[in-house]
C-alpha cells in the first residue's frame, strides 16, 4: 500500500516551473483535523503575472484564506502552480478569480476566500476580492494585513 506522502510527485525533489496554470499540477494531502473548523493561510507577496496587451510584467501581493474541508492543498505544488502565472498573460481580475476557483474546485474547501492586492499600473491599483460565501460562524477570520495602497511597501 502506497502512503499518501509516497503519492506526492512534487515534494522532496527538484521541480521545474509549469508551462502554464493550466499544465501546473496541484496535490493535495488528508486534512488531519477534519472535524475542526480553522483557517489556513497563504500569503503570496511577490506574485507576477504578465498583461496580456503588453507583454509588461504584472505584481501582485495575494493573500489566500481557507477553511478545509477533508483536503489540504500540498504547499510545493502551489507554489509551483502560483510561479506558473509568471509567463501567463491575463488581467488582474482573470488571475486571481482563476486561482480561487481552481482551489475551490480542488479542494472543496468549507470556505475559501481571496484577495488580490495589485501593484500600479498606469497609477491605479486594482485589488480583486472574491470568496465563496459566508464562512461558518465562529470561526476567527484575522484581517488579511495588507494596507490601502499607500506605495505597498
């Protein structure tokens, strides 16, 4: 019988960034906490992306929370699949409801939301908010702890 650490292809190796989002593989582990109700965090402060009018590098500070369910999304292999967008042409908004969604759809998460805190372009930020519904009641929900655009730094 193959344990579940055994099944991961990404972790404990070298691995190559993915072609595209759509190519990146994303894995996932048991949740051993399955009955409790927490949040977990990723926070990605330098997230690129590339326009695609212009071909100009994108950057972006995401702040991704959820609330599993029976799954845990295995952590190298969001980071591979998030470096993946680093060649991919989309707007702002495309990016990070994209990698909502993908999330929600693999993980099937109780709850899931995403904020997408976007550097200038042409002088305006545009920070992109999604999440998937209310979360369940009790559970602590910090601030995601990125400030108004004031210069991000």
């Amino acid at each position: 019988m193959v344990s579940e650490s055994e099944s991961l292809t990404l972790l404990g190796g070298a691995s190559g960034i993915p072609e595209s989002p759509e190519k990146a593989v994303l894995e996932r582990v048991s949740n051993p906490h399955p009955g409790t109700d927490y949040v977990a965090r990723f926070t990605a402060p330098e997230f690129t992306s590339i326009c695609p009018v212009t071909g100009q590098p994108d950057f972006a500070h995401l702040v991704i929370d959820y609330i599993p369910g029976e799954w845990l999304v295995e952590s190298k292999s969001f980071k591979l699949y998030l470096t993946s967008f680093r060649n991919h042409g989309a707007f702002h908004e495309d990016c990070t409801i994209a990698i909502a969604k993908r999330l929600e759809t693999f993980l099937s998460p109780k709850w899931l939301r995403i904020g997408g805190y976007w550097y200038p372009r042409g002088g305006i930020p545009i920070d992109v908010f999604w999440q998937t519904g209310a979360p369940p009641e009790g559970v602590w929900l910090p601030d995601q702890g990125v400030a108004p655009y004031r210069g991000r730094g």
